[in-house]
C-alpha cells in the first residue's frame, strides 16, 4: 500500500476489499529499510536504512553507562529510545513497530515513570535509559519531568541548552564526557559532539508503587498494543469498511 505506483495501489486496495467481503480484515506489517536492503527487494530504502538503528554506542560506552549504573545501585530496567539492534537492555521502545519492542514511539507510551507488570501484576517504577533521537532533548527531558520519571539521560553537552541546565539542577549522581565522538556507531546525518550522562529522579520521594520483582527487566511477550477503547475503534473502522465495500459493489 506504500507504493507510488497508481496501478499497484488500486491492485492493494482491491485485494483488501476482497479480503473484508470475504470477513478477513488484512494486518499490514513493517519491514526495516535495511531488511529490505538485506534482501536485496528495495533499493530506494538505501538512503533511510542506517537512519532505522538510530543512535548508538559502542561497547565500551555500554561498560561505563552499567558501571555508573551500579555505582548509582540501580539498574536500567527500559530502554525508551531503541531498536532490537541497539537497545542497552531486552525491554525497549522503538521509532517503528518492531516485533521484540513494547511499543512504537516512547512519547505515547502513557506513563514513564511506571509500568504493570505481567509478571507479578503490580505497577513498578521504570528506571529508564533516555538517549534522545535529533534535537529531542528538550521535548524528552520535559516529558520526563511531567510524569516524575527518573533514569539516565544520555545527552550532548551543551550548557546553555535548557535540557542540560534541568538535568544539571535536578542530578543526583553524573558521569561528564561518558561518551567522546568517536564513541558513536549508527549516526546517521546528525553532527555528533561530546556527551555525559545524568541520572535524575523527576518523582516528589513518594514512592507508591510496589518495588521490581525479579522479572521487571525481562521483555514482556505478548502484551496488547491496542488499549481497550482503541479495539472497540479498529472494530468500527472494520464495520465502516465493510460497509463502504458492500456500497461500491452495489452501485
């Protein structure tokens, strides 16, 4: 259905109204640019596919954000900017919809600061690890900030930015120049420069949530991508499909 084609269009759209006549409603899946470009299917992905790992540092970066990690005495449990080829830990967000993620784009993810976990069905706090995609460092840190989260921050220095000076306020613990330039893999077009990493609890010391169990880092299989209120809506957009096709064929 991504096609520029008009032809191949109409033939997509055809077929998915086969499919609803017939009560199947087809469930369109993403495949990475560089997938594609494995394959040797899609060419025209080239320019983007690097762009799809996103962010990332090396092992020896990886070693020092998990010592200081120890040093603060709590481990990263969440990774909210990752692919399934970068994420530091197994539970992680992604820009795409990716099989192994808990969900695609962490900024409609309701809450930061606490999760339910299947495991033991209580609410834990996250401890989260924030590398922020380009020029989203403010809008990451002010997200974090309303909803109390806490976690590591892993950011470009840069002091008169308002990110950096919030981070700098709020820090309980920072580890300067954690990551030199050279220390990048997968950045794209985006001019990197030194950074250092901060850990910040955003939440007011009240802590109402049950402490992790044993399974809060574990990556959390078969949790449902759609709330209840967005099923009932994707059953009305069926019905409102279905109801379009058996229109079209009978005029």
């Amino acid at each position: 259905m991504g096609s520029k084609s008009a032809p191949i269009q109409y033939a997509a759209v055809q077929i998915a109204k086969t499919y609803i006549v017939g009560g199947a409603c087809p469930y369109f899946l993403h495949v990475s640019g560089k997938r594609l470009i494995e394959e040797e299917v899609d060419d025209g992905s080239r320019t983007h596919a690097e762009q799809l790992r996103g962010l990332a540092c090396n092992d020896e970066v990886r070693g020092r954000l998990r010592s200081f990690a120890r040093r603060v005495r709590l481990g990263i449990i969440i990774d909210f900017f990752a692919s399934s080829c970068n994420a530091v830990v197994e539970r992680f967000m992604s820009w795409t919809e990716e099989p192994a993620s808990e969900r695609a784009d962490a900024f409609s993810a309701p809450s930061w600061d606490a999760s339910w976990c299947p495991h033991c069905g209580k609410y834990h706090r996250e401890v989260g690890y924030y590398l922020p995609p380009s020029n989203l460092e403010d809008a990451v840190v002010r997200r974090a900030r309303s909803d109390g989260a806490r976690g590591y921050f892993l950011v470009p220095n840069s002091a008169k930015q308002g990110y950096w000076q919030c981070l700098s306020r709020e820090a309980k613990a920072r580890l300067m120049h954690v990551a030199r330039v050279s220390d990048f893999e997968h950045v794209g077009r985006r001019k990197m420069v030194d950074h250092s990493v901060f850990y910040v609890d955003f939440g007011d010391g009240s802590d109402s949530y049950a402490p992790p169990c044993a399974q809060a880092w574990r990556r959390r299989p078969g949790l449902p991508r759609l709330r209840q209120n967005e099923e009932a809506e994707l059953e009305l957009l069926h019905q409102q499909l279905a109801a379009l096709e058996q229109e079209d064929s009978s005029t």
